[in-house]
C-alpha cells in the first residue's frame, strides 16, 4: 500500500506542483544525503550532489511512472547514479593536466589530413541509428557526454558504451586491418 504522504507528491509531480520538491525534500533528503554521504564522504559535495539529484528529480518528474517502482526507489536511484557521475567527473578532472609542450595541435598540415576520413558523415550513416545519434551529438553538436545523456535521455553510463561501439565500428571502416 502507498503511503498518503508518497500518492500526494506523485501526485503534485505529475502536475508539475513545486510544493512536491518541498515535500520530496522534507520526507527523503536525510536518508538521500546519508545514501550519497556512503558514496562521498566530503559533506559539501555531498550535499552539491543531493542539490543536483533533486534538480533532476524535478526535470524528470513526469517520467516518473509508480507501477516500475516505488518513489524511494526512483529517488534512490537518481541520487546514486548522480553520486557516481560526480566520483567519475572529479577523478576524471583530476588526472587529466594539459601538456603544452608536446602538443600537437598546431602542427596539423593540409598534408597531415586522411583526405578517406573527411567523409566521415556518409560512414556514420551506416552505423545502427543507436551508435549515430550519440556520436552526433558528441562530434557535431559539441555536447558533452552528460549533456548528451540528459539530452537524449540515455543513461550516462549507456552513453559511453555507444560512444565506444560507435568509434570501433568506424575504425572499422577507416582501418580494415
């Protein structure tokens, strides 16, 4: 049996009602801030990730269907899945440092260019449409991965698989061997 206080915020989420993120706030962010606080001891991004969980909480509100699961769940789910996105994107930040001196990115030549990979376009197309979209998004609209996951509405983690897949499929193309 659903809780009267849980159908009441299912309710005001499916009608967009803010007093539903006050509600979610009161009845769930102890137990959401102790479930990230598990993932990330430092308390101040910890608490930046149970800001962020609920702001997609509340982007998401309407897909939220109570037959899949329960609302805790769901909630549970979000604020975990932002956790380890925030572990990933720091440590991410944190081991990657520019070196200016062996770059290469002002030595590129006209002659340097693979003129066979400048028809990059009409090789994605023979790609399944699943691999297309998110390389489309990365390559050509700029998005981060993030940004395409919240896009298209794909798992992050789904996100970088397809990445993968995508890139090996068109070496395949470029690099037979």
């Amino acid at each position: 049996m659903i809780a009267p206080i849980e159908q009441e915020i299912v309710g005001l989420l499916k009608h967009g009602d803010k007093k539903a993120i006050t509600l979610l706030y009161e009845n769930y962010a102890d137990t959401l801030l102790g479930v990230i606080s598990k993932l990330i001891p430092d308390e101040d991004l910890a608490q930046d990730v149970l800001q962020e969980s609920f702001i997609k909480v509340w982007k998401k509100s309407k897909s939220y269907d109570p037959s899949k699961a329960k609302l805790f769940t769901w909630l549970y789910r979000i604020s975990y899945n932002t956790a380890i996105d925030k572990i990933r994107s720091t440590s991410n930040k944190d081991s990657k440092e520019v070196q200016i001196e062996i770059s290469n990115v002002y030595n590129i030549t006209a002659k340097g260019l693979n003129q066979d990979v400048m028809d990059i376009k009409k090789h994605l197309k023979s790609l399944d449409s699943k691999y297309q979209i998110v390389l489309h998004a990365l390559f050509f609209e700029g998005m981060t991965q993030q940004e395409a996951s919240e896009e298209l509405d794909i798992p992050l983690g789904t996100i970088k698989s397809r990445l993968k897949i995508g890139l090996r499929e068109l070496k395949k193309i470029y690099d037979p061997e």
